[in-house]
C-alpha cells in the first residue's frame, strides 16, 4: 500500500489479508482516514486507528467490527510500515515482496521501480532453510555463486559481472556485511537489485556494478514472537535458533527484538566441518514525527578444511571433471577463523508533513585468519600444484548517509526529491605468504605435513585504504494518476584509494578520482496492471582490490566507470507476475594471470542479457518462483585487441532457474516442494580454450504445520538439496577460478511458536 508511504501512516495488517484484493487506488487532497476509506471501499476490510499515524487494517467477518479477534478468529499481524523500518507486504504466497527499499528512492512497490527488482522474504529464507545469503540467492536466474558451496565464505555473481560478498548491503548501507559470508537469523529481507545502483545506493566499496545485494535486518513486529527451531544438517551439524519480539507503550511506540542462531559439526563434504554462530538486537522507537532504529550484530563463522577454488593453468589445458562433489582437496589442519561485530543506528524527523530528514550510521570490524590452499590444475588428468596460504586479515569500516526528502506539486506534477550525502571509510589489512607447496591429483588427493608457522604473525598490518564519498539528488516525477513516472538524478562521486607496503608500511600507490554520473528511469503504466520500464544509469566505483592468492595480494587498481542501458516490462495479473528485462552493461575486467598468479585489469566486459522472472499463487495450493537469463557476454578493448570479439569468462548463455510450491489439498498443513537450476557451459579462459560444461540441480522438500494444544503453531521442515548427488564445476571466474557445487545435503528443522 502506498498510500502509507504518501501518507505518513502506519499499516498493519496480515499478508494474507489483502491477497486477491483490488482497489481503485486514492488521489487528491484528502485526510488520512478519508483516504484508507477510500482506499477500502469495495474490498469488505475495515479500519481503525489506534494512534494519530497507526493504521490497523482488518476483515470484520474474521475479527469483529472493532478489530479485535472474534472467539477462535485471532490472526497474526504483520507489520507493514511503509516509512522508516518500513516494509512492503508479501505479495501472493509470500515467497516475495511487493517492494522494495531502493536507496534515496525510499521503498517502491516493485510495479514502480524502473529496474529489475525482487525482495525475498523470511518465510521464503525459513522454509527453504537458507544458512546463508547464497542459499537465499539460488532462487533467482540472474544470480550465481563463484565460491565452493558450504564453505566459509560467499562470492556472487549478477548479470554476468563479479558481487563480492562485501559489496552487500545492510539497511541500504554498504560495508557492514560479515567480511566473508553472512548468515541469515538476522535477515528479514534479501532484495537484489539487477545492474549498477551506485546511483540509489552509492558506490560498493568492491565496486561491483552486475548488481546489488541488500539485507534488511528484522526488528519487533506489531504482535509478539517467541519462537525457537533445532535443526539439523547432514553429515552431523546440529543447531537451533530463537527469534523473541515484543513492542512496548501505549501505542506500541517502542520495539525490541533479539534473535540467534548456532550450529555445528561435520559437513557433507568429507572431512569438513562448520560452525557458524549469530546474535542480533533489534531496537527501535518512534511518535507521529520521528523513528529511530538500531541494530548490533555479532557473527563467528569458522569451518575446517573448508572448500577452496580450484584454478587452471593457462595454456591448452583441458579442464578435467569435476572430482566427486563429496570430495575434500584439502589437508585436515586448515582452517577459516572469522569473527564480525556490527552495528547500525538511523533516525528519521518529519520536520512538516511533506518533509522529512534523515541520519544513519554504522561500523564494522573484521577480524580473520586462515589456512589454506590454491589448487591449480596442469593436465586434463586432474593434476595440480598447490601452495599453501597463512592469511591473516582484517577490515574495519565506517559508514554513513544523511538527506531530506520533499514531496510537493506543481501543477499536475507530483514530485519526490530526495537530496544526500553519504560516506564510507574502509581500512583493509592482509597478507598471504606462501608457506607450503606440493603436487597431487583432485581425484586422489595426497596427505602432506603441517607447514612450520613458527614466527608467522596472526594480524596483518594495513595494506590499503578507501574513502568513498558521494552526494546525490533525484527527482521522482509522478504525471497522470501516477501512470507515468519519471526520475531523474545526478551524483558526485569520489573515490581516494591507497596503498601500503606489508613490510615496509611505505605508501605504494594512491588513486584519487571523482566524477558526475547521470541517471535517468522511467516508468509507464499503460494498464494498471502493466508497467513499462527503462532506465540509463553511469557509476564511478573503486578499483578492485588484487585477491589472496594472487603474487600482488592487496594491490589496488585505478577507479573504473561502468554504464548499463536497461528496459522491461512487468505485468501482475493479481496473484502472479511475470518480469522482462533487457540489458547491457560494460565495465572494466580484472583478471588473475594463472600462470603467474598475477592479478591485473585487462579491456573490457560487454554482457548484454534478457531475463524472464515469474513469482506469485498460481491457485490457492499451488506457488512458483524463479525464472531463466539469457546473456551474452564479449571481451572488448583487450591489450592489443588479442582477445577482442571472444567470449567473456564465466558468463553461460543459460541460467534457469524455477521452483515450485504445492499445498496438499487432502492433507491440510502438508506442503511439496521442488526447485532446478540449470546452467548452461562457460569459459574459463580468457583465450576461450578452457570450459566448463553446464550442470543441473534438482532439490526437493516438504513441511507440515500443525496447531498444538494452545493454538500455537509447530513447523516441521525437511529439504535435500542436490537430490541426485550431482558432481559438478558451478561456476568459472576471473578472480576465483573454478567453484565446485555442493553435494547432496540434508535438512531437517522444527519450529516451535510459544
């Protein structure tokens, strides 16, 4: 409902409350609760206010005419606070939202959002028993993984083009994520945005520009949970989770939420083995003119002979099969040991009625050490060289974005400006020496020695720093009942990069950049249910950073421009929609050299792409979610034009992916579910002479909900992923080499609600 939005009010109301629902929509000069009766004439579903801004949105029949549960008619609310903290509702089978939180662009229903846009809810993160983002991220055809599944850290990629893991966002802000992998107790929402949003978002300190990745985090809902959940996951990791929240005052001004989560034990991968603990407190408070929120989170991820990539040598060098999924290439004493605390604070004032500014803050300090190794391969036998890795690292981050939004007329123009300045400043130490080497074969790997660590330091000093800086100011234009929109922006960006020597601590390099980039998007809705979309977005980002592994780790490279040209359509015919998107994007490509671990940045990726997504209730009992990419992706500008024309590394031709959800109509509470990805062959070379062949997976699943004495649900989950054991290379990267899927993996959980 975007009334609450232009309207400053609070809504609450069930997700499957306004589900098959229409409405002839508001407009003109009215008051609040002129406009909600409006909004609800001919819908059956009546309203109160139990405070000057809070909507409470319910059906008579089910609750009384007050809105108060009638005997054996209580329902569970959500909250749907369009401003602040606010969320889009679930749309039809709440797998996904009906929004999403855009940067400076504020929340917008996903129908008015000039870009490909879909947000992941937690019912879709709890039924799937996502432990990580990735897990969250195998639902969409635009996305794939570049890092070993079920290992201790996450890589992206989106539209052909790299996603590091830092380059997620938290509540709109960058450089807070968990530096290696982020779990998911804390995460009410994953929206992922398609192409570059330095624009809405500002810049990614990893500079990615295929896309945005954004949590949001859970805070206390207008009912109270207590809930708790024991899983488990093959071979032998055991865990749970508990999720309170409780709201406080007369109106329920004041909110607190505290969640958590722990597992561990033997992976399914032999050998391995995890641990990932989570803590979260939630806080927030607000009156008709102000919200403040604050959020702190701890994560300790820590993994044993953890999954690594595996490189080829360059050259005519066949890339073998894929050893078993099952298969661990490493030795038992390596190690992954990372540890994040973090913490967000925001504040909103309404200064008028159509004024509003805003603050947030937050920081982040990474601490890490690993032991491990590179694999690269040097004959299509399976054979490789390995060095081993000590790495010690750490980050630590703050960030920060203030603004003030208007929303005003002139004439039959309604306009939302948004004016902000936001920062991000990034230290980074890490050092990777070399402590080891040895030869063995992927398909019977060898047992060496520990390596002699004595005198090896377990921190590293600062190797590089980054200051980000940008301020913006868009315009969203809003024409004709809103059928047509139009959003034009600008923002100044800067980027400070330098470097510093491991050893000497000298400065090594400094790159200091800045840039106007434009963007415009418009939306056109010549239906009510089909919206028109195209947007042209500039950015300026950082240069990338050389990874571990590479003989120049650390090394930081000149800041690069990207563009990305974009249109679609989207059609929501009530309880499901259907996407199409058309893109193309260009951007500077790094690349490590595997013949001399060498990482450098080489000519150009053009990736031009069409996506069809669907989501939504088919029927009553019956729910799909996924979709399929079709990309093409060139190398253009390459050092003399040697590889001009061929194809880019690790972007296939075909990404599909579709699941589906089936309630059992003669067996109430009992739900079916599937899921298959496909991925079509990619190169791994940059020459074109190495590939991958393409892969599939099949997951399947069930859950059953029941009423125990009390009235208090009881969710029982069970999903195997990979159902058929496939062995398999999942992805190939320029910086990552080769990703090994995951093998076949049991869940098992139940939720108990108090």
């Amino acid at each position: 409902m975007n009334l609450g939005r232009q309207a400053n009010l609070r809504m609450l109301y069930p997700s499957s409350l306004t589900t098959g629902k229409q409405t002839r929509g508001v407009s003109g000069q009215m008051t609040g609760a002129q406009a909600v009766g409006r909004l609800l004439e001919g819908t059956s579903l009546s309203y109160s206010f139990s405070g000057a801004n809070v909507v409470r949105i319910f059906d008579p029949a089910v609750t009384g005419p007050d809105g108060r549960a009638a005997a054996g008619g209580e329902i569970a609310l959500e909250t749907v606070d369009v401003e602040g903290n606010a969320l889009p509702p679930p749309y039809a089978g709440g797998q996904v939202a009906t929004g999403d939180r855009l940067g400076i662009l504020g929340n917008r229903d996903f129908m008015d959002a000039p870009f490909n846009v879909i947000s992941y809810t937690s019912k879709t993160i709890t039924d799937q028993q996502a432990r990580t983002i990735a897990d969250v991220t195998k639902n969409d055809p635009s996305v794939r993984t570049t890092w070993a599944d079920g290992s201790y850290s996450n890589q992206f990629v989106i539209r052909g083009f790299p996603v590091a893991n830092t380059d997620i966002a938290i509540n709109g802000l960058y450089g807070l994520v968990p530096y290696q992998m982020a779990g998911t107790a804390w995460v009410e929402r994953v929206e992922i945005l398609k192409g570059p949003s330095a624009f809405i978002m500002g810049m990614p300190p990893g500079g990615s520009v295929g896309g945005t990745v954004n949590l949001t985090t859970k805070h206390a809902t207008a009912d109270d949970i207590t809930r708790l959940t024991l899983g488990y996951a093959s071979n032998s990791q055991f865990g749970g989770g508990f999720d309170v929240s409780r709201r406080y005052g007369d109106d329920k001004q004041f909110g607190v939420r505290v969640n958590g989560a722990y597992s561990n034990g033997d992976a399914p991968v032999d050998g391995q083995s995890n641990e990932l603990g989570q803590a979260a407190l939630a806080l927030d408070a607000r009156n008709d003119r102000a919200r403040f929120s604050a959020d702190i989170i701890y994560q300790k991820n820590y993994a044993d002979n953890p999954s690594r990539p595996v490189y080829v040598r360059a050259g005519a060098v066949p890339v073998p099969a894929a050893p078993s999924a099952s298969a661990n290439l490493g030795q038992s004493y390596y190690f992954a040991d990372g540890k994040d605390l973090l913490g967000i604070v925001r504040a909103e004032v309404d200064i008028t009625d159509n004024i509003t500014v805003y603050a947030t803050l937050g920081g982040r300090k990474n601490d890490f050490l690993g032991l491990y190794n590179f694999s690269y391969l040097t004959n299509s036998y399976g054979a490789f060289d390995a060095n081993v890795y000590y790495q010690p690292s750490n980050n630590s981050t703050i960030t920060g974005e203030t603004g003030v939004r208007a929303n005003f007329q002139t004439g039959e123009l309604r306009h939302e400006l948004v004016v902000s300045y936001s920062g991000l400043q990034s230290e980074l130490g890490v050092v990777a020496p070399v402590v080891a080497t040895y030869r063995g074969n992927i398909y019977a790997p060898p047992v060496v020695a520990p390596p002699n660590l004595a005198g090896r330091a377990s921190s590293a000093p600062k190797t590089s720093t980054s200051t980000l800086s940008s301020a913006a100011v868009a315009d969203s234009v809003y024409a004709f009942q809103d059928r047509v929109q139009l959003i034009l922006g600008a923002r100044y960006q800067s980027v400070l990069q330098e470097g510093w020597s491991s050893t000497t601590g000298a400065r090594t390099s400094r790159y200091d950049a800045d840039a106007v980039t434009p963007a415009v998007g418009i939306v056109v809705k010549p239906w009510e249910k089909v919206s028109l979309y195209a947007n042209y977005v500039e950015g300026l980002s950082q240069g990338p950073v050389a990874p571990a592994g590479a003989t120049n780790v650390g090394q930081i490279f000149a800041p690069i421009q990207s563009k990305q040209y974009e249109a679609g359509v989207k059609v929501d015919f009530g309880r499901v929609t259907a996407t199409l998107s058309a893109f193309q994007i260009e951007q500077p490509n790094g690349i490590l050299n595997t013949t001399t671990n060498y990482y450098d940045v080489d000519g150009e990726v053009r990736n031009r792409g069409i996506e069809l997504n669907v989501f939504g209730a088919l029927t009553e009992q019956l729910r799909v979610l996924g979709g399929v990419a079709f990309m093409d992706g060139v190398q253009t500008k390459t050092a003399g034009d040697v590889y001009n024309g061929n194809a880019a590394v690790g972007i296939p031709d075909v990404q599909l992916n579709i699941g589906a959800e089936w309630d059992l109509p003669f067996l109430k509470g009992l739900t079916l579910t599937g899921r298959y990805i496909y991925t079509s062959s990619q190169y791994a070379s940059v020459d074109n002479i190495q590939s991958i062949p393409d892969w599939n997976r099949t997951d399947v699943g069930a859950r059953y909900v029941f009423e125990r004495p009390g009235g208090k649900p009881v969710t029982i989950r069970a999903n195997v992923e990979n159902v058929f054991n496939a062995s398999y290379w999942a992805a190939a990267s320029s910086s990552f080499g080769l990703a090994r899927g995951a093998p076949r993996t049991y869940l098992v959980s139940t939720t108990f609600d108090f």
